[in-house]
C-alpha cells in the first residue's frame, strides 16, 4: 500500500513548491494529480460540467470557472443548489428569497435563460432532460396541534409556468416540526433515473408512537405510480441511481452505504462507509463515501471526511470542495457509462407498467430476455 500511495507530506510538498497556500491532506494512487481550482465558500454547492467548467458558491457570488481559468459571475448572491444540464450548456440555480425560491437557468455566460418564483423552499433539483428541470420543493404549514408537510415536485421548461404536483402530505408532532430549520429541510432529495423516465426520492415520516425516519421511494414521472424501496435515518437522506438504471445507492443508518436493487429492493452491495457527500463517477466505477474513494468496490484513495466531490461528467477526474478551496484530482480511468438499451421505447413501456403494478418483477425481466428469432 505505501508504495501505491502519496504520503500526507508528499501532498503538503506539492503544493508549497507550487507556491499555493491551498492545501489538500490526502492520500492518493500513483498517477494521480492534485492541483487548485478555484475557491468555493465552506458549505455551499458546486458542480462540474461536461465543458470543463466547474460553478460554485464563492465569496457569496455563484462563479463559472471555465477549462482555461476564466471566470463568469452567474449570480450576485449565494445558490443553495447548483446543477449543469445534460449537455452542460445550461445552469440552474436556487436562489432563497424572503418565504420563497427563485429558480434561475442561465447559460455559461450568465445570461438568464429563464425565471420562476416558487412558493416553498427548494431542496434539491435535477434536469431530467437539457430542456426540463425538476425541482423538490417543502412546504410546511404550522397549526396548533403540529405542522402540514407537503412535498411537490415541480416540472419546468425553463420558459412555461412550471408543473406542479403534490407528491406527500404529512402531518408532523410540534417536537419534529420544532427542529432546526437545516434539519428539518434537509429531508427531500431527487435523483433522476439515467432513463430518464422516474426519480428516487427521500421522504419524511412521522409514526405517531415511533421516532421520525427517510422513506426512500420511486416515482414514474409519466404514470405518477412508484413504490418504497428502503427506510433510513433522519439526516441520510441522499440517493442516486446507478449508470443501469435498476438500482439505488443510499444509507445504510450511519456506519455503511449499501446498493439495492429495483423494485424490491433487496441488497446487491455494501461499503463500510456512510454515505456523507456521497457522488459516483459516470460509469459507477468510482465511489466517494465520507473522505473515502473506493474503485469497483475496493478502497483507493482517502481525503478529509469533510471534502465533498463532483465527478467530472466524462469521468476524467473529480473535483473536491475543501475548507473554501476546490481542487481538481485527476488520472482517474472511469470507463464509458453503461449503455442503455436500444430498444428504448420498449422498456420504457414495460417501466410504466411496472410503476403502475400491471406487471411483476419477474414478468418484467423475462420481457427483457433477449427474444430467439423465429424460425
């Protein structure tokens, strides 16, 4: 192992000749490369594009760094949520007003493409395609006896009013309803299926005579039918789809990090570490699970556990958040992303009557099977 691996000082040293103050504790593969990127302010979010350019939260201001280091001013206030389209030609942005979000598209100039205000607070959003957008949005309504819960998925062209639909409404004990704010809105998380035709999503639960947990659930966007695939804690609540579409990474309580498979969900793998800033390379080769980076399963590398990454979309390299400093980390070999399958309309159909329970698991696979010609 230590032949593999820089050494802490080694790191240190590096960026001291370099004549940078950023440093980055960390303990990297042979052919690995470490260099500066920018600044990002402790906390807030950022994300790489497939062009190369990286945008985060710094100095209060949203800034696009491109390939060649320069630099674009999006927005002129902090995002709470940062997401590049697809083709990486598009940037939403969400931007707290007072009891209220605005939704922001610019393009990589920071020319505004398209605005809405949305009533309720914006946890998280994802492009399902380069010209859709979608957004999960609380809202929470306090009464005498406790406080309303609703979750909505917004759906937006970027031009249009979006579409909004109530996915979950609950009602919460006065004790839940009471904690903090960061704590109480940071329950709902969306992820988008690579088919691009369902979202996984966290959501609160409140058992009158047990303690409140994260429902993990599937939703088809045409259908409007899922199912719940897992529970987890309050606080662990991030979920992402792996490159084939048919299962979830999520938390497995606070010690390890497991893979599930759909829709049953039934565990496929596990990583003995939580999943804290979690992010996966395109092809799924790559994992980043609290500080540790793990490659087909196998620990590589580590960082700090509060270094939080964002692969690059063609897997090249990762880029890492660190005490205000981004970092670019490259010599990853990440491979193409899992190619879905060419009879897309076919699955997409059989996807739809799965959500709905008009077929089974097993019917749906067998459809799946490779057809013998006729003779």
């Amino acid at each position: 192992m230590k032949n593999i691996l820089l050494t802490l000082s080694a790191v240190v040293m590096l960026f001291s000749l370099a004549g940078c103050a950023a440093t980055l504790p960390a303990q990297l593969p042979a052919g690995f490369q470490v260099k500066p990127a920018g600044r990002s302010d402790v906390g807030a979010p950022f994300q790489a594009g497939t062009k190369g350019a990286v945008a985060a939260v710094a100095q209060g201001a949203v800034e696009l760094t491109d390939k060649q280091g320069r630099k674009v001013r999006l927005a002129d206030r902090p995002a709470t949520a940062i997401s590049f389209s697809p083709g990486g030609e598009k940037v939403a942005l969400v931007l707290p007003v007072q009891n209220a979000t605005l939704l922001r598209i610019v393009d990589l100039e920071g020319k505004t493409l398209g605005e809405t205000r949305v009533t309720g607070k914006v946890t998280s959003v994802a492009w399902r395609s380069e010209n859709e957008l979608l957004a999960g949005v609380l809202k929470i309504t306090k009464f005498s006896f406790g406080s309303q819960m609703a979750t909505h998925l917004l759906q937006w062209d970027g031009k249009s009013t979006p579409v909004d639909s109530t996915i979950i409404d609950i009602t919460l004990r006065p004790q839940v309803a009471s904690l903090p704010e960061d704590v109480l809105y940071d329950q709902l998380h969306i992820a988008v299926s690579p088919y691009r035709d369902e979202i996984a999503f966290t959501s609160l639960k409140d058992p009158p005579l047990f303690a409140p947990y994260l429902k993990v659930l599937v939703r088809n966007l045409d259908t409007g039918g899922g199912y719940e695939v897992g529970q987890v804690p309050l606080g662990a609540g991030k979920v992402f789809y792996t490159p084939d579409g048919e299962s979830l990474v999520f938390a497995q309580g606070v010690e390890a990090t497991r893979r599930v498979s759909l829709p049953e969900g039934k565990e496929l793998e596990t990583w003995g570490s939580p999943a804290i800033n979690p992010a996966a390379s395109p092809s799924g080769t790559y994992l980043l699970l609290d500080g540790h980076l793990y490659r087909k399963g196998k620990e590589i590398a580590s960082v700090p556990p509060d270094a939080r990454g964002s692969f690059l979309p063609d897997g090249s390299g990762l880029v890492l958040s660190y005490r205000g400093n981004l970092f670019h980390v490259s010599g990853l070999d990440d491979g193409a992303p899992a190619a879905l399958r060419p009879d897309l309309e076919r699955v997409l159909k059989l996807r739809r009557l799965r959500s709905q329970g008009l077929i089974t698991e097993q019917e749906y696979r067998k459809e799946l099977e490779p057809k013998e010609p006729a003779r």
